[in-house]
C-alpha cells in the first residue's frame, strides 16, 4: 500500500479537463457575487431619487450587505473548513440568489436593506471557498493566474450589471436587475452533480474511492487504487493529530504567523475600502461631474475592464517574479493614479486612469486572494482567506459611508479621488511587512527546491 499525497499530486499535474469543470464552476460563483454586488452602485441613482435618500443615507444602505458579508466570511469560512467547502458554497449561492430575487419586491428603504444583510451573509461565505477551492485544485504551476482570472469574473459580474443598467433600468426599472439575480439557482442542481468536494474533506472522511478517480484523472499515469493509504500533504499528515482539537481561528496565529496574519486584515481593510467605495459611488460621482446616467454607468464598464486586465495581467507576472512583488507594484501604482485623478483631465484619460484605478484596487484584491490563502496549510486556507475577507469588510463597510460623506460635502469632483491613494499606501506597507519566511509547507518546499537549483 503506497502512500499517497493529493495535493502534492494536484500541484504538479498539467491543467486539464478537470480543473476546467473546478475553474468554470467557480468562476461562474464568482461572476453571480460580483454581478449581486455591483448591482446596488447600478441602481443606486435610481433609488436615491424613487425613495428621496440623501447621501449618507445611501451609503449606509449600502454598507449593510457588506456588514452582512463580513459576518458570513466570519461563520462559513470555518464551518466550509470542518465540514467541506462544497457543501458551504452551494448553501452560500443559494441564499444570496433566493435572497436577491426578494429583494426586487422590497416596498421601503427598510426591508431593502434587512434583506441586502441576508444576501450579504451567502456573498461574504462564497467568496473564500471559492479562492480557497480553486488555489487547491490548481497546478501548481499556473495558480496565480487561474486564481486571479477565476477571480476576475466579479468584474465580469460587475460588467453584466452595468450593461443591463444602461440599456434596461430607463425602461423597466431598477426591480429587473435584483429578479435575474436569482437565476444561479437554476444552475445549483448542475452544480451538485458536477462539482466535488474539497481535497481536505475527502481525506478528512476517509473517502479514498473518490480520491483515488480525482487522482486518475489528474494523474493518468499514476495508477492509483482506494486501497492506497491518501494523505493531505507531508505538513498536514504531520500536524493533523496536533490541530485536530484546535479552533481553526487560532491555528493562523500559531507558527510565529501572528504578524503576518494581521498584516493580510491589513491589505484587505485597505483594498476593500477602494473597491466598494468605487462600485457603490462611481456613477453617482459622474452623474455629479455632469455625466447623465447611461455615461456613468459606462464608467462603472471601464473599471470592472481594467480589473479584469490587471487580474490577468498581475496573476501572470505573480507566477513569473511571485506575488508579493507584483502587489506592491500594483498598490504604488494605485496610488499614484488617484492621485493623477485629482487633476483635470480630459475624457479619454480620464477613462485610461479609471482602468488603472480597477487594476489596481478590484484587481490587487483578486492577485492577494491567492497569495493569502498558499500562506497558510491547506486544512485551514478557508478560515485565513475568509477571516482575511472578514476582517477587510470592515473596510468594505466604511467605505460606501465615508464616500457617502465626501459626497455630501459637495466636494470638488477631483478631490474625491484624492482619499482613495492614502489605502493604497497602507495596503502596501502591510504587504511590505509579510514574513513569507513563515509561509505554508508548499512555499518554503518552492524555496527549498529554487535554492537548490540555482546552487
């Protein structure tokens, strides 16, 4: 009987068909979250002038499905890590679409709001089993950049919302968008049937039937039997007896991983900070520069684009010259384009910097996805992307708030963008201040092996 290690034969398997049906499910998870996300931005105009919101007013509406979804990352992220990841993203989908589609029916800015929170708790328990499922499926080869596309169907979610905008909200109203939110629950079924588990829970349960078909798959000529003793990975068949008992929580702070554990809240606080005081106020902040609504909106296009590019983009130089490189790139970059946008500029730059401005906010946040969750063991990637997300929805729920206050003010247009460059300088500094030196079983054997070959 050989021992088998499943994710040490994950990572260096060649990208196949299999992990195509793990990145389209996921991908597709992502794109319904980022399209339920999006959508209040879309439609926030609209209901400002439908129900008479003030500023303030908006903003917090739009803080309560981030409230709701930094509770969710709080609660599912565990759970998803002691009784499988599947099992916690359909729950997940399911909420928050069954929840959406009531939301189209909502008579007051009241009931709007309780329900965004429920939706909010599926968003915020989705999105790191997502990442944490498909970084432990992915070769090891090409993880950052089938993350950090996977990861870019939010902007794509984002860009579908826009579009039904422009073209339908004039003459069906903003309900519409909320109703086709419901639509991934016809996919669920599909879904159960064509996803698996999570390699941990497999193992976990014993379940060495199904890993020894995962195993064939990826690895054809591997000749795998369910006779075959499989384990995790060398780091967590030694450490499971020493962590079983363990809250999952605590396991991110032990191994002298404190720091850089707080650091990743840090980022994420920071980056999720731009990137939903962006999505929730961007058009309104056109439409306040002189913009009519479709233009705004339009807006709204150019920054899920330009994330989508810097996603791509990022997550292929990550693979080449590593993550954390490419993160301090794309915060210093972020910067400094917030900076440029409180200048005059004409249309089309305007446009450029609006891009780079997604690159470097909705995109960093897809590359550090990825690099979180290698950080830490694979028995609890969920609980560090998840707490990680927890924590930065703070910043996701501060940000609609503060822009909404900015926007009260009746500031200049160009110095609203002023106050999304000093995240960028925080969120760099706590990725400076990482120590991948106490990283995951995987990067210090990725070290081990660089070292020995430029030796």
């Amino acid at each position: 009987m050989k021992t088998v290690r499943v994710a040490e034969v994950m990572g260096n398997s060649k990208f196949s068909g299999f992990h195509m049906t793990i990145f389209f499910w996921c991908a597709f998870s992502i794109i319904c979250d980022g399209y339920d996300l999006n959508m209040y931005g879309v439609v926030l105009p609209t209901l400002m002038a439908e129900w008479s919101l003030t500023s303030v007013e908006a903003g917090a509406m739009g803080s309560y499905a981030l409230f709701g979804m930094m509770v969710g990352a709080f609660l599912f992220a565990p759970l998803a890590d002691m009784i499988g990841r599947k099992k916690v993203l359909i729950l997940c989908l399911t909420l928050f679409s069954a929840v959406t589609f009531l939301i189209a029916f909502s008579p007051n800015p009241t009931v709007f709001s309780v329900l965004r929170f429920i939706a909010g708790l599926g968003l915020g328990g989705l999105m790191p089993n997502v990442i944490a499922m498909m970084t432990e499926y992915s070769p090891k080869s090409k993880r950052n950049i089938l993350v950090a596309t996977m990861y870019s169907g939010y902007a794509i979610g984002g860009i579908i919302a826009s579009l039904i905008g422009i073209y339908l909200i004039p003459t069906m109203g903003w309900n519409l968008l909320f109703i086709l939110g419901g639509l991934p629950l016809l996919a669920i079924p599909i879904m159960i049937k064509k996803m698996p588990e999570s390699l941990n829970y497999y193992v976990q349960k014993e379940d060495f039937k199904t890993l020894a078909a995962i195993m064939n798959k990826v690895d054809p000529t591997g000749n795998y039997h369910e006779t075959d003793r499989y384990v995790l990975d060398s780091e967590t068949e030694q450490q499971s007896k020493e962590t079983a008992t363990k809250i999952p929580v605590q396991r991110l702070f032990e191994d002298k991983r404190a720091r850089s554990t707080f650091m990743f809240w840090v980022s994420c606080f920071s980056c999720l900070i731009m990137v939903y005081g962006l999505n929730t106020w961007l058009p309104k902040l056109m439409m306040q520069a002189g913009y009519p609504l479709g233009s705004s909106l339009t807006f709204m296009l150019v920054l899920n684009f330009g994330s989508i590019v810097g996603s791509v983009v990022g997550g292929w130089l990550a693979d080449r010259i590593g993550a954390k490189k490419v993160l301090l790139m794309f915060y210093a970059l972020g910067a400094l384009c917030f900076i440029l946008l409180g200048f005059k500029a004409d249309t089309l730059i305007l446009y450029f910097l609006i891009a780079i401005g997604g690159a470097c906010s909705i995109g960093t946040q897809n590359l550090a996805n990825p690099y979180i969750a290698e950080y830490y063991p694979k028995n609890m990637r969920a609980t560090g992307i998840g707490w990680s997300l927890g924590i930065g929805r703070i910043g996701g729920i501060l940000g609609p708030t503060l822009v909404g206050y900015l926007v009260a003010m009746n500031l200049p247009f160009q110095m609203n963008f002023l106050a999304f460059a000093i995240p960028c300088l925080f969120g760099a500094l706590a990725i400076f201040l990482v120590q991948e030196k106490y990283s995951s079983y995987d990067r210090l054997v990725e070290t081990k092996q660089l070292k020995e070959s430029v030796s």
